[in-house]
C-alpha cells in the first residue's frame, strides 16, 4: 500500500513532465500533420500508462525512501541535520494519507 501510494505521488510530476514534452513536441510540429501529431499522443499516453508500474516496481526494489535524502542537496547545505529532519517530518506525514490516497 505505501509503495503504490508513493507511486502515485511521484505520477503526478512524472504526467506534469510528459504534458509538458507532449506540448511543447505539438507546438512544434505543424497542424497540416494529424498522423504525425497522433503518433506523438499516442506515445505520450503510452509513457504516462508504463510509468506507474515502472515506478511501483523501482520503489519496491530500491529501500524505504532512500531517494528522499537526495532532495536534501537542494536546501541549505550548512545544516544538512535540520534539512533531513524537515524531510523526514513530510515523508512521515504524507505516509499517514497514503492509505486515503490509494484508495481514491
């Protein structure tokens, strides 16, 4: 349950992601090709439809949050202890929702 919970988690910005290279490959890509433009929908539905269980099973190998403390690299590098701590309190209050979030 807390695998496919932080799986959906990170569907959110891993479908953001897709969205975005799907929008900017369709503002490229002239109107007078629909094949062309279909195909790219196609392929971007197709990612977004593999992530879930590509993520579900990357975070049932790799140990509990550990790429967690790599979003620690991003705040204050003087207090690492403090940034880790902060961390660790989101982590432990997004698990309390997991449950809810699984099964919306």
């Amino acid at each position: 349950m807390r695998v496919l919970g932080w799986a959906l988690i990170h569907f959110l910005w891993q479908g953001a992601a897709i969205g975005a290279l799907q929008a900017a490959i369709l503002a490229v890509v002239p109107r007078s090709t629909p094949r062309i433009r279909y195909a790219f929908g196609c392929a971007a539905l197709v990612a977004m439809v593999c992530c879930l269980p590509l993520t579900v099973a990357y975070l049932g190998q790799v140990a509990p949050m550990s790429a967690l403390p790599a979003i620690a690299a991003f705040n204050d590098a003087d207090s690492p202890a403090a940034a880790s701590s902060v961390l660790e309190a989101m982590r432990l209050r997004f698990e309390d929702y997991l449950p809810w979030l699984v099964a919306a």
